[in-house]
C-alpha cells in the first residue's frame, strides 16, 4: 500500500505586504524531502511503499498570490495523480495560508486530492498550532495533529502523531472521525505559551485523551489573529474511532479553552515602545532586550518600521544599543562601498553616521541570504538588511559582523523573544508597536471574522 507524503507551509498576514515568491519557498522534491520530514521511517517500518512528493515551505508573509499557490499544489496534485490508488496522503501544512481568490490554501488542496484519491484513501495532517481551522476541514482529511508547544519545539512529534495513526487505521481497516469545534476567541498571539497555566494543564489533558484506545488526536489550536477570513479564530479538533466521542470531547475540550480567555498575560513586561525605551535606558541589568512586536517578521511583517530606532537616537543613550534586522534594501545597496569608518548620511532618518561593518544575514535555513549593514549613530548601531531578516540566535548577530555581548540594549523584530537569545538577556521589554503584527485585536479592524468574538464582544458561549 502506498502513503504519499508532503508539505507545503506558509503562514499567512493580511496586513502585511510583501507576497511570498517561487523563490521564498525552502523547497525539495522526491526524496530529499527527508531531509525536512521525519516520517519516511514509520511509513516504511509498518511495511508502506512511500511515494514523496515536495516539501515546499516559506516564513510567514503576506497572503499567497493564486500563482504562487498553484506552482506548487499543482505538484502535490501532480504526484497523487500518478498515484490514484494510495491507501494514505499525509501532509504537512501549518493550517493558516490565505490565498487570495481561493481562501484557505489547506482546504483548496484537500479538497482537489479528495477528488482524485478512492473514497477509502485516508489523508492525514500535521499542523501547527496556530492553525485557523476551517468549518470544513474535517470533512476532507481523517487524522489531524496539531503542536503542543507554543513557541514551537515539537514539530517531530507532531509529524509522528499523525503518521502513525494513519499507520493504525490504514493496517487495521478504521476510518477515523474528526470533529472540529470553532471556539470563539482570538486572543494576543504572544500571551499563550504552553509552559505556563492554563494552557500546560490543558495540553496535558490532550495528552492523556490521546493515550486511551479510542482516541487518536486532540487538539487545541489557539488561532493566529493576523489573516482576516472567516476561519480566523481558536478550536478544537478530535480524531477518534467513533464520532459521538470525537465530537463530545472537542466540545469538552472547547468549554475548558473557553473557559480560560481571561487568564492570559504577558509573560514579560508589556509597554507601548515610548515606555519600553525610557525603561531600557534607565534599566540596571546588564543587557535588556526590547521584541518590536507590530513589525515581528516572524509573524508575516515586513521588518522596515524605523520608529523604536528613531527614539533611541532622540533618546541618544548613554548605553551602547543595536537595533538589528531593519530591512532597507535601497540603504544597503546605496551604502555598500562605503568602507567601515566612512561617514553618511542617512536621509530617511535625518542623520549622521559612521559604516560600523558590513556582514551577512543568516536566513531561516542557515543560509547566507544576503548582505547587511550596521550604521553607528553615536551609541546606536542599527542593523540594516537588504531583504528581510528575522535576529533570532546569536549566529545572526555574529554573521552580520555585530559583537552581540557588546550591547546592553538589543532591540530584535519579534514578538516574544526566541528561547536561543534568552541567555542573553537579563530583562526582556515586549513593545506594543504598531504593524502589520501588531498584537492589539481591536487595532486590526478585522472585517471578516465570526462574530462575535472574544474580546471584542462579551457574550455567553457554550460548545
Ligand atoms: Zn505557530
């Protein structure tokens, strides 16, 4: 019996601007798309023929232009169409693509294999947890795992959740029921973190439901608040033997998500970036990290807001302070040969300053994915990158020639800080900056979404 395997990832932001391209997508075919999945082995070692496909996956950007989307789920559909008679299709999606014209890009292509593969055929996928379920999801694919980890360390698990209960239900003849549950709240991306209750205590009972016999996934999926669609919001989603069980515990599971809207909290002091700045100055620890958090190109945004650099050089620290990963193609290539030591000016900053080194950003793949520049306004250095960038570990740092140790303000595009550059802070600012990822609901005038929706609305909800 034959599984096809795949991936195709891109989360997606309506408010931010740049679509992603061909070239953005991290892409390989056929069997090098082992290199990136973990699941050839448990297909193989319960006796399936593995049949892969691609692996096609960009960061977070802006919606999929319909172009885009077709180069590549034209291959995936390429490849089960050579293979009508798989038994399995797993995928690997992270559950929150916005096409434009088509909508939700996981929906689109399930239900084109769907129309291709024999009724028996099951598909399974992995996804992440900020996934935005669709109503209809479930009707398309049987087995549907989710990460249990935000920020996200379990993607291997994950990928072997799903696989080997396509393994099971494949080997023992069992057609799985999905249900799905939309729980009506969007809450602060950043404020739910799987560490910390209520969530550490939900995901455990996830787990526990997974252990009994009839049960193949649970999941909670806590939504992404950055694409405006109607899908846009928490869920719950329950694999199980019997449908009664899949749907009565994705209701109860729903209650209990519910039931914790109003527990979330930052994690880290929380300031508009005036206030964050004012604190990192007069702050007494050795190094203090400040996450812009409107423009976090983790989340989609395009990293080019100057305005926490602009009040440090206002400010004009007394502290030595970086400011890294601003995207400025034009300033890059404009002030390239310039030497280290030379003077410039910087027109769209109105000021002075001195080429401090040239370097390299080190991509999401570690890839050298193009040249940056660091410009020294006094005791602000910023960090300027040709294409977007995204400083999340010290090796980002090091590649763009900047002495991260050399700091005691660091101020990174993200939202919360990556657990590599936490050794390195002594006190983290999370600044409530305006963006294409900016944290505040009410600020992102969503039109599309259900209603009504926690916390923009206060209303009674029962699953
Ligand atoms: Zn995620």
């Amino acid at each position: 019996m034959k599984v096809i395997v795949a991936s195709f990832q891109c989360e997606s932001n309506s408010k931010a601007k740049l679509h992603p391209q061909k070239h953005d997508f991290e892409y390989f075919q056929g069997e090098d798309i082992f290199k990136k999945l973990v699941v050839k082995d448990v297909f193989e070692k319960n006796g399936f023929e593995v049949v892969p496909s691609i692996y096609a996956v960009a960061l977070p950007s802006a919606t999929v232009e319909r172009e885009t989307y077709e180069y590549y789920a034209e291959q995936i559909l390429q490849t089960v169409r050579e293979n009508p008679d798989a038994a399995g299709v797993y995928i690997f999606f992270h559950g929150s693509m916005e096409v434009e014209e088509i909508g939700s890009g996981e929906l689109y292509l399930l239900k084109k294999i769907r129309g291709i593969v024999s009724e028996k055929c099951l598909i399974a996928l992995s996804l992440d947890a900020h996934a935005n379920i669709t109503d209809e999801l479930c009707s398309y694919a049987d087995i549907i795992s989710g990460f249990k980890t935000v920020p996200h360390i379990d993607q291997v698990e994950c990928q072997l959740r799903s696989a080997n209960a396509l393994c099971y239900c494949l080997k023992n003849g069992v057609k799985p029921h999905a249900y799905m549950v939309r729980v009506p709240f969007l809450l602060k991306n950043d404020t739910l973190q799987t560490a910390y209750e209520p969530l550490k205590g939900l995901i455990e009972e996830t787990l526990a439901l997974e252990k009994r016999e009839d049960i193949f996934t649970a999941n909670l999926f806590l939504g992404h608040c950055w694409i405006d669609a109607p899908n846009t919001s928490a869920s719950t989603v329950v694999c199980a033997l019997e449908k009664q069980t899949a749907e009565r515990v994705a209701k109860d599971l729903a209650n209990k998500l519910w039931a914790t809207r109003r527990s979330y909290r930052f994690l880290c002091e929380a300031e508009l970036p005036e206030e964050c700045v004012k604190r990192a100055i007069e702050g007494k620890e050795r190094r203090i990290f400040i996450t812009d958090s409107g423009d976090n190109t983790t989340a989609g945004a395009e990293g080019d807001t100057t305005g926490i650099l602009r009040l440090f050089l206002a400010a004009n620290p007394n502290k030595k302070t970086c400011v890294a990963g601003i995207t400025d193609y034009e300033l890059v290539n404009a002030l390239w040969n310039t030497k280290d030591g030379g003077q410039v000016r910087v027109e769209s900053l109105n000021a002075d300053g001195v080429i401090k080194s040239h370097g390299e950003i080190l991509g999401w793949t570690k890839e050298i994915i193009g040249r940056s520049l660091t410009v020294s306004f006094g005791n602000v250095d910023a960090v300027f990158t040709e294409y977007r960038s995204a400083f999340i570990e010290k090796g980002n740092f090091d590649k763009a020639n900047v002495d991260l140790l050399g700091y005691e303000i660091v101020v990174v595009k993200l939202g919360y800080l990556f657990t590599e550059l936490k050794p390195y802070a002594d006190r983290e600012l999370f600044a409530l900056s305006d963006g294409a990822s900016c944290v505040e609901l009410a600020r992102l005038n969503l039109k599309r979404i259900v209603r009504p929706m926690f916390p923009l609305d206060e209303f009674d909800w029962e699953a």
